[in-house]
C-alpha cells in the first residue's frame, strides 16, 4: 500500500512561485471559511480545515517547503526519501536487523504523507528493539528486554487547548511473527491547557517487550493548529487588528474575535501603529488554571484608491495639521 501525494499547493490554491505572505494569506482566507467553529458542514469542514492546516505546516515553514519542493521533483521515480517509505504502507521501520515494528496512525489530524516526510508519526522512541544484537550487547536474547515506545503528532485546535476534548485515534501495526496487521482504537483525552510539544501518553501501547520485558509506551506530541485569526506565543494570544487612519486618531470601539466569542475592545484615541492592546484572561490556559492575555496588534491601513471629494479632504488635513512624522515633513 503505497502513500497518497499530497499537492499541498492545490489545497491552499496557490502557485509553487507563492511569497510567504501569500501563502499566509491564502491559509487565513480558507480556514476562516472551514472552520469548524463556522463551517455549514461541520464533518467536511473539519476534514478540510485539517488539510489547510497540513498544507500550511509545510508551506508556512521555509524548511519543510524547501524539502517538499526537493521530494516532489523524485516523487514519481523514487528518490532517496520516497524510495524508502513510499511503497511500505506503514510510517516508520525499525533497523534492519530487527523485527518488524512498522506503525499507522488515523485520527491525529495528519495525513499518512505528512508524517512519513514532516511528522513524528511511528517513529519509534527509547529502549531497543527486542534482539537487536547490535543494541543487546552482551546481554543476548535470554534476558528481558523492554519493547520501544511509539510516538506520532497529533493536531489539537486552539479550542481543543482551551476546553479540552476526546478524540479517537487508531494504531495500526504490524505484526512481528508475520501474521496481518493489527488495529487498536484508543479515545484519547485531550486535557484542556494542553501546550505545543507536550506529549500525552497511553502506557503500555507501543511496541512489545522481550523475554518479559515490558510493553513500551504509545506518546502523542501535540502540535497546535494554526488559526485564521490568532498567533500563539506561549499561552498569549494574537490577534491583528486592523483600523483606518481616522480610527487611530480618533478612537473606536472595535469587535475583536476570541477563543470565548467575539468581544469589545476600546481603542485609545491617538493609538500608533504596532501598538499591543490587551485583554486579560482571554489566553490559553497556564498551569495553575489561570489563563494567558490576547493581544489586539494594531495596524493602521489606508484606502487604495480615493474619491475626488476623499482627496480634497486629505489635501485640507494636510494643509491645515501640524503633525509632522519626520524630520524633513
């Protein structure tokens, strides 16, 4: 069984000669539509928001892009990253020497492709692989050796983070004495405050042990995914706020979205561009139960095109303001 090609360009509609600040742009633009949060169809919304989110976790990386780009070129005739794990059906082999520990994983958010080239999917962790002998020493097969752990990403929403939530995931494996593949369905808890890089464990569900050995440990390293309106810095939430040069100047009260729904934000007269207003406790959540801030970042914008009766306005502020923003204005 061979893995599906995923043209992540197709999926955020964008050309292969793409900036990063079209690429972003195209993400933003998608995932505001599929949401799951907004989405008419929550079932295909969902699974499409997760296939935005792949695509942009490649494409929104310099690295992984520069090694997509390379990998799509060989992908048809095999180069060296494709030749090796295309064809295998599963996410990661264990060393030649030793016995057969491949590993598929379903309902982490990620595709098979991703975790094959971008992911930690099946990757497996400590301990060795029971009879390695390289990895055995000399200790030999008569004593007991612990089976490795597994671990893969899984895909959490900023709301999942927020609240928490159960998820079904799968393991399928292969088996060591050549028999079919195995399949294990696990509901997964999710605990809410959760953070990028932390791994939830299922112990006693990675790969077997030897000669009494115990049962390694099945890990799920969460990746945070990324967000139509927010950035995430540690339990800080960003959000660009965008306002029209009469609104910095004048004040305004604004509609800002949040994890929590939508709330008001009042803007200072005089608010300069870049200018971080913050909203208490509206975050992710720290340990300890407290909750980080959302940051509205302000950027001030104007209108591409005026009318004559607009330009005639702007020419009589100039000519009558005394604000000068630099020293030869």
């Amino acid at each position: 069984m061979g893995l599906e090609y995923k043209d992540y360009y197709a999926t955020l509609g964008v050309p292969k000669t793409a900036t990063a600040e079209e690429i972003k742009q195209a993400f933003r633009k998608l995932a505001r539509i599929h949401h799951p949060d907004v989405a008419k169809n929550k079932v295909t919304g969902e699974a499409k928001f997760k296939d935005l989110n792949e695509a942009y976790e490649v494409l929104g990386d310099p690295e992984k892009r520069r090694r997509y780009d390379e990998l799509g070129a060989n992908w048809q005739d095999g180069g060296a990253a494709a030749g090796s794990r295309a064809g295998q059906g599963f996410r990661r082999r264990g060393t030649a020497a030793g016995p057969n520990v491949d590993f598929e994983f379903g309902g982490t958010g990620f595709s098979d492709f991703f975790e094959s080239f971008f992911g930690s999917g099946g990757r497996a962790g400590r301990g060795p692989f029971p009879g390695h002998p390289e990895e055995d020493g000399d200790y030999g097969t008569e004593y007991a050796q612990p089976g490795r752990d597994v671990e893969a990403d899984i895909l959490v929403t900023l709301e999942e983070a927020l609240k928490g939530s159960r998820r079904k995931v799968t393991l399928r494996r292969a088996d060591e004495g050549g028999g079919p593949p195995r399949s294990d369905t696990y509901q997964v808890k999710i605990p809410a405050g959760v953070h990028e890089g932390q791994r939830i464990r299922l112990a006693g569900q990675g790969s077997p042990g030897f000669g009494g050995g115990h049962t390694g440990d099945l890990y799920l390293r969460v990746k945070l995914a990324r967000h139509p309106d927010f950035t995430v810095e540690g339990c800080d939430l960003f959000y660009d706020l965008d306002l029209a040069p009469w609104e910095a100047v004048l004040g305004v009260q604004a509609k800002v979205p949040a994890l929590d729904g939508a709330t008001s934000l009042k803007v200072p007269p005089h608010t300069s561009s870049g200018s971080r207003l913050r909203l208490r406790g509206l975050g992710l959540p720290r340990e300890g139960g407290a909750r980080g801030d959302l940051y509205a970042v302000v950027a001030i914008r104007v209108p591409e095109t005026s009318s004559p009766e607009e330009r005639a306005l702007w020419e009589k502020l100039a000519a009558t303001s005394s604000f000068r923003p630099r020293k030869d204005a």
